[in-house]
C-alpha cells in the first residue's frame, strides 16, 4: 500500500482487517515504518505491507529515515501494488514522486484505489485520470465509510497469485511486525498528535519501559514520551498537567479494551535531544 501522507491508507488497512492495527490521526506521516498485517479467509490469505506516506522534501532526520520505507518495500519482492490517491486533493510534488516509485516497479501488477469517494468536494480527479492508462484496473472506495472494501478484497485476490499460505496458523492478532511495546508506544503516540493537533512539531516519540501484571491483575505500563527541547515538554504536558492526562487517560482506556484487563499508566515526558538517532 503506497500514497503520499494522509491518503487513507492506515485508515484502510484497519477497516479491510475489520480491527485496529495501524494508528491514525489527521497529521502527515503518523506512520513511521512498514507495518505487515494478515488478511485471510476462504479464499485464501492477503499479507498487508502499510508503508508510511511520501514526503517531497525531507528537512529533518525523521524524514530523511522515514522517506525511503516505502521504496524499500517494493523493491521486497511483493506480488501486488496499491497505490492510494485522494481526489479531494489536488496533484503536486509528493503526488509525482510517489508515482515516480510506482512506474519504477514495472512488473508488478498495480491497482489505483481512489479514495474518499464520500467526499463530493473539492474533486481533482481530472488531475489523476492519466495514470489509469499505466494501472491494471481501478477501484473507486471510501475507506472511511468502508464503501466498496468487498469489491477491492476481490479484484486484490484476482490479481495474488497460487501459492501456500505464508503464515502456517491462525493468528491472535493480525500485525505481524510488531511486539506489545511497539503496540502500546503506538496508540499513545496516536493520542498524543491527536490531542496535540498543529501545536507540536514532529518531535516526540513514545518509549515502553516496563509492561507487568501485579497480582490484583492490573496492567501496569511504564511509558515515557520523549521530545526535542524544553519548550516542546512543557507544551505536551499541558498548563496544570491537563494535556499529559488527556493523552494518558484516553490511551489507557484503549490499552483496556484492547487488552481487556485494567491498566495503570505511568506515563512522564522527559528531553532527549537526540531520540531520532536512537530510535529510529
């Protein structure tokens, strides 16, 4: 699954799954790296590789490490591309470098999935019409309202070819790439940009510490959230501690559900100027 940022594809991904297994928030490249998921059923198994959106220009070394993963992940050996637009908004730079990446796999069969075809307006689908001559067919979805995902599963099964399943067993959850930390760190980062909006520049990551049961059967998770300078703590943790516990209390009451036990966060934001060189 390829696009520029904020096409829909995490959005996607967690809706033909028909659970969550990607985190998404209204900003550009929440997603950081690949992420494999399993799709299976009677007709056999599709393996999912979200990869992050693709920046223009790469200014900072979160961008510069994170820009390549979806190049990378088509030159991987996969048997099918999807390549994400968003008619409502208009072609540019990222638009043709991600094409750019497309056209370069040219032995692999390509499907252009229009989304947000619930949105009538703004349409530059007219911008977009001459790629359909360089695609293997088009399918027209709104990931969102999950319109026409049935229809897409099909002609994405029409085009994998016959072969034994990759994955032997039938598995609990379907990320294949990513462990309970991962996981955890995943859905606070989520809430935190999601609380944040545009106040926060792309400088925080989240770090799991510590994940155990105690013996009433509380989760307890230590977690820090790590960021550039001072400034941007301060801006995180919010005035009178309220934007840390709006982030905490809404992660801890996914943690819940997702893992169906109570859960105690202990979650603090500390400086670590140079987390993207260790984290990354």
């Amino acid at each position: 699954m390829i696009g520029r940022p904020n096409v829909g594809k995490s959005t996607l991904l967690n809706n033909l799954l028909g659970q969550k297994v990607a985190i998404t928030s209204p900003r550009p490249q929440t997603t950081r790296f690949p992420l494999r998921a399993v799709y299976e059923d009677e007709r056999g198994q599709i393996i999912f590789v979200d990869t992050p959106g693709i920046f223009a220009k790469t200014p900072d070394l979160l961008s510069k490490k994170v820009n390549p993963q979806a190049e990378i992940t088509l030159n991987q050996g996969v048997d099918l591309i999807l390549y994400l637009i968003d008619h409502t908004r208009k072609r540019d730079l990222e638009e043709n470098k991600t094409l750019g990446m497309v056209r370069k796999a040219e032995d692999i069969p390509k499907i252009l999935v229009i989304n947000k075809i619930d949105l009538k307006k703004p349409n530059y689908l007219a911008q977009y019409k001459f790629i359909e001559d360089e695609i293997n067919q088009v399918v027209e979805i709104s990931a969102l309202k999950r319109t026409n995902l049935k229809f897409l599963l099909e002609t994405i099964f029409g085009f994998l070819p016959e072969r034994k399943p990759l994955i032997e067993r039938k598995l609990a959850t379907p990320a294949l790439n990513i462990d309970s930390k991962t996981f955890i760190s995943e859905i606070i980062r989520e809430k935190a940009f999601i609380f944040l909006r545009d106040e926060l520049p792309y400088s925080l990551t989240v770090v799991v510490d510590e994940i155990s049961e105690r013996e009433n059967g509380l989760l307890y998770i230590k977690v820090r959230i790590l960021t550039t300078n001072d400034k941007y703590r301060k801006m995180i943790i919010g005035k009178k501690a309220k934007m840390v516990k709006e982030i905490g209390m809404a992660a801890r009451k996914e943690l819940e559900v997702a893992t169906n036990k109570k859960v105690f966060l202990d979650l603090k934001v500390e400086v670590d100027k140079h987390w993207m060189k260790r984290f990354l």
